[in-house]
C-alpha cells in the first residue's frame, strides 16, 4: 500500500504539460486541502464556467427547491420587502453575489416602479457574469442606475467604504450564507455590520429546516445534475493545475445530519489512486473509499436565524417566508 502526499514528482504528466500559469491561491488552497485529514475542498472553487452553467441546472431541478421557492418569496411579497427598505431617501442597493440577478429583477422592477431614489451595485467574483447582467439590465430596466464590482466579498466591502458614501441595503439571497464552513455565517455577517451605519439594512435568504428527506434529496437529484456539479471540481483541478484524477474513479456522496442541519457532500474514491498534480509537482494518494468533503450547506430554525443576527450586531426585522415555510428571505436592522 502507499501513502503518498506531497511528494516531489519526477516525471511530468504529458497530457497536461501545458499547464504553465496557475493560480497560486487556488494552488494553495488545493494543497493544504489535500494533505490534510480527513481531505476537503472549498466549494468557492465549484463556480467555473461549467460549474456555473451546472448550478444553473441545478437551480431548475425538481428537487432543489430553494430557488424556485426564494422566487416566489420575492415575487409574492415584492411590494411589502421594498417597503421595507425605507423608501424616502437615497440608498445603494448592494447585492453580495449578484450572479443572473434573475430574483432580484423581481426587486429591481418593484422599486422602480415605487419611484425608490436608488442605485444597484452588483457584486460577484465572475467578471464575465457581471458582464452579462449589466447588458441585461440596460435591455430591460434601461431606467436603472448601476455600478457593480468584480471581486470578493471582502474586497467589495472595504471598496464599498470608500466608494459608496450612504444609505446601504445588503442583498445576499440565494442561502449562500449556509455555505460557509464553522462559523463563517457569523464571521460573514459581523464583516458585514462593520461597514454598514444605523440607518442601514440587510436581507438575507435562509434555507429552513424541513423533512430530512426533502432536504437530503435536493442534494442528490435523479438526474445526477449535482453529482456532475461536484465532480466539475475534479475536472477543474485537471485543467488549471495539470491533475489527472479519473473522474470515473471519484464519485458523489452527499447526506444531512438533522441533528447538526447541514448537509455535507464529498468526492469519494473508489479505489485506492495516487492522482498528479503536473503543474505543482506534487502527488497525492487517496484510500479506497476515502473522502473529500466539497460542500457544507447549511439549513437554519428561526430562532437560529435571529441569534445569529443578534450576535453579528443585527436585529432581525421581518421574515419573508412562504406558505410551507422552507425558505426565508430576512431583513435585518443593525442594532
Ligand atoms: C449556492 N448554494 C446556496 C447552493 C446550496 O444549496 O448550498 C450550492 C449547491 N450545492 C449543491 N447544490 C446546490
């Protein structure tokens, strides 16, 4: 048996000799994840292209329920929320992870046509999706006045500071606040309130608990569309890093724990492997079935929600939820 992590690599892998420019964060990021145990990867690194159009699909899925859901959410109480954001002044609407902005068009439209004196700052670490609803925007809501940012999260605040004097309402919908790993919620949430004054407000989607099942099987749809978008990973790797993992020999496995709320997915080989990173010069071994945890995503109670706000410095001002009660979009005030 060999347990390989590591380990200086003598001969380059021809197939992927070409790759020379890497990205030394994700490089990085890559390695710590890898020789560490139990393994891990950030899920940050799922958004490539086709990890992006695979989300996409996934967002459609008869199972994955939290979009279809935050949408009729937005699209039901869109008058009541924009109300909400307090209407008789200027204020910088910012979206933390902008993405299509297909839900939050549903806002945009309603707040145009309340007259709101605004404008949209759409944030997203991809340029080119940035790109993309910029020139959707001046198509449809050619009324609109927008500036967006390409970059992180963090980047995007400390820009904000200096670039957006005012009133500030923080969009960040879709419950990406459920993917961060330990309390990333929290951290994320307490960075945010740093930046913002006492006039200013943050509405926040939630993914509720609900049956387990219901949960369990959004993460694991029939047609294997969120096995691909977790495999997309590997393929990633093979590409910007010269790795050659057989996507044949990795699979899928994702399960919630309902005590803890969160659902966890992993890649896990099925057979004992060393895979090689060309580009880095390193090789890694893996057990037969052991695995690679990719994603946390977790799920909230209420009362979770309002002391997580509570400890950020955040009051939570209104829950936004629909008839099941899976979803909650919640606008928060800071204290
Ligand atoms: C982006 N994020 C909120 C999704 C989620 O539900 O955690 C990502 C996802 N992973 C698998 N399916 C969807």
């Amino acid at each position: 048996m060999e347990f390989i992590t590591n380990a200086p690599q003598t001969n380059a892998n021809v197939e992927n000799e070409g790759v020379k420019n890497y990205d030394p964060e994700l490089a990085r990021d890559v390695l710590a994840g890898l020789t560490q145990t139990p393994k891990s990867l950030s899920s940050k690194y799922f958004y490539d292209g086709a990890g992006s159009k695979l989300f996409q699909q996934i967002m459609e899925l008869p199972e994955y329920y939290p979009t279809r859901t935050e949408f009729k959410i937005l699209e039901e109480q869109q008058a009541e929320i924009a109300g909400f954001f307090g209407l008789t002044d200027f204020f910088h609407l910012v979206e933390l992870g902008a993405g299509d902005g297909l839900k939050t068009k549903i806002l945009l439209r309603q707040l145009l046509h309340m007259k709101a004196d605004f404008e949209y700052v759409p944030v997203d670490i991809s340029g080119d999706i940035l790109k993309q609803l910029e020139s959707s925007l001046q198509t449809e809501l050619p009324a609109l006045r927008t500036e967006s940012f390409a970059g992180d999260y963090f980047k995007a605040l400390h820009w904000l500071q200096h670039n957006k004097e005012g009133r500030k309402v923080v969009l960040f919908l879709g419950s990406n606040i459920g993917n961060f790993e330990d309390n990333g919620d929290l951290e994320f949430l307490q960075e945010i309130r740093k930046y913002l004054k006492p006039e200013d407000k943050v509405l926040v989607g939630f993914d509720l608990r609900k049956d387990p099942r219901t949960i369990r099987q959004a993460y694991d749809d029939a047609a294997g569309v969120t096995a691909a978008f977790n495999l997309n990973l590997l393929k990633r790797l093979n590409r910007e890093l010269g790795a050659d993992f057989n996507l044949k020999q990795f699979e899928h496995f994702t399960d919630y724990d309902p005590l803890e709320g969160v659902v966890k997915s992993y890649l896990v080989s099925k057979k004992q492997q060393t895979v090689t990173f060309s580009a880095l010069n390193h090789r890694v071994s893996f057990a037969a079935w052991e695995a690679i945890h990719t994603e946390n995503s977790h799920k909230y109670t209420p009362a979770q929600i309002e002391e997580l706000g509570k400890k950020a410095g955040l009051k939570s001002e209104q829950f936004f939820t629909d008839e099941k009660h899976y979803f909650a979009d919640v606008l928060f005030r800071v204290m």
